[in-house]
C-alpha cells in the first residue's frame, strides 16, 4: 500500500522550507487556503503549518491563549511595575512605550524578541508583569549590544542582504535590490513547482 504522506521527498522539503521565506504573507496565506489550512497567523506559523501538513496531512490549530493570561472584560490595567502584561490589555502604543522608558530608558523600542518572549509566556500560562518585561529586555538588549544576533530564518530579505554585503563589499543599493528581486523570483518559482508536484500526489489519492 502507497504512503501518501509526506507528499514529497525529504530533499524537497528543505528545498521548500528554505524558499517559503522568501513568499510574502499574503502569498502564504493563499497557499494555506489551496490546501484547505487556517491562513490567520504569523509568517513563521504560516509556514510551519505548510510544511506540517505536506508531511503528515494534517492540520496545526492555532494553540488558545489560557484564560489566566487573558484580560478581563471591564476591567482596567494601569500601567504599574507590578501589573500583569494581559492579552487583551496590552498594547504596542505610544503610552506603553513611554511607560517602558520610565522603567528603562530612552533606548527602549518594541522588538521582535519582546513580542516572541511575551507570547511565549501568555502560552505557558505565566503572564509577565510590566517589570519583569523590563527586567528581560535590559538583559537581552545589552546581551544583543555586545554579542550581535541572528535575524529570524523568515526575514529573508535581511538574511540575503547581510550574506550579500559581506561577500561583495561596497556593492550598491541599488544592486542589491536587483539581486534580491532575482532571487526572490526564482525562490518563488521553487515553492510554485515543488508545491504543484505536492498538489498532483494529494490529487491522486
């Protein structure tokens, strides 16, 4: 009896998985419709959820924030060292960022690590409080300042710009955005084949 899934090789998943990152979000979201999975996430999740199914078939659910993690309807959160950062209540505005520059300093700004550490506690059901938030991103703005960091595997365009700079010095702006149009291009011809081929194994089942 044919397995039917993974739908493709292995060699081929990691061929997808590499190019996947240089779609576009809303281009994701059209491949999770095609087959028939949620489209409501982020990059990194949309993708995972591509590959996820191309392998095994089926579908991620998008995990539920516990309710302790969840803010109350009616109730007010002030901004205070000891009040918990809630889903719902929190905000990336004007006034948190003020507030965080009380407690850190003027050199605070909204990073992608302080979103991803923040999601990752509402998950585990733990919920920071605004000082502890503050706590962390000191320690891992000052760890970055001195050791440098990696852009996330789906910032593709950040990604091929730093290993195209190192290997060609100098070389211009307006090269680089020609170079990086070319490769986007054919990356998105790679997951548009691949994924036919991925398309026509499902259709024969």
């Amino acid at each position: 009896m044919t397995t039917l899934f993974p739908l493709i090789s292995e060699s081929q998943i990691n061929t997808l998985t590499h190019a996947l990152n240089f779609l576009h979000v809303d281009e994701l979201k059209k491949l999770c419709v095609q087959f028939h999975l949620s489209d409501k996430n982020t990059k990194s999740a949309l993708i995972m959820s591509i590959i996820h199914f191309i392998k095994t078939g089926e579908v991620i659910k998008k995990p539920l924030i516990p309710n302790i993690c969840r803010a109350k309807r009616g109730q007010t959160y002030p901004h205070h060292p000891n009040t918990r950062m809630l889903y719902g209540a929190y905000k990336n505005d004007l006034q948190t960022r003020l507030f965080f520059k009380q407690l850190i300093g003027e050199h605070f700004h909204f990073t992608a690590f302080g979103i991803d550490w923040l999601n990752d506690r509402w998950m585990s059901g733990n919920p920071p409080t605004y000082q502890e938030f503050a706590n962390m991103w000191q320690t891992e703005y000052l760890r970055r300042k001195i050791m440098g960091s990696e852009p996330k595997t789906e910032w593709a365009y950040i990604n091929f710009t730093q290993k195209l700079i190192q290997l060609h010095p100098g070389i211009s702006h307006m090269h680089i955005i020609e170079a990086w149009k070319e490769e986007r291009k054919k990356q998105v011809k790679i997951v548009h084949d691949i994924l036919h081929i991925a398309a026509a194994h499902l259709s024969d089942f």
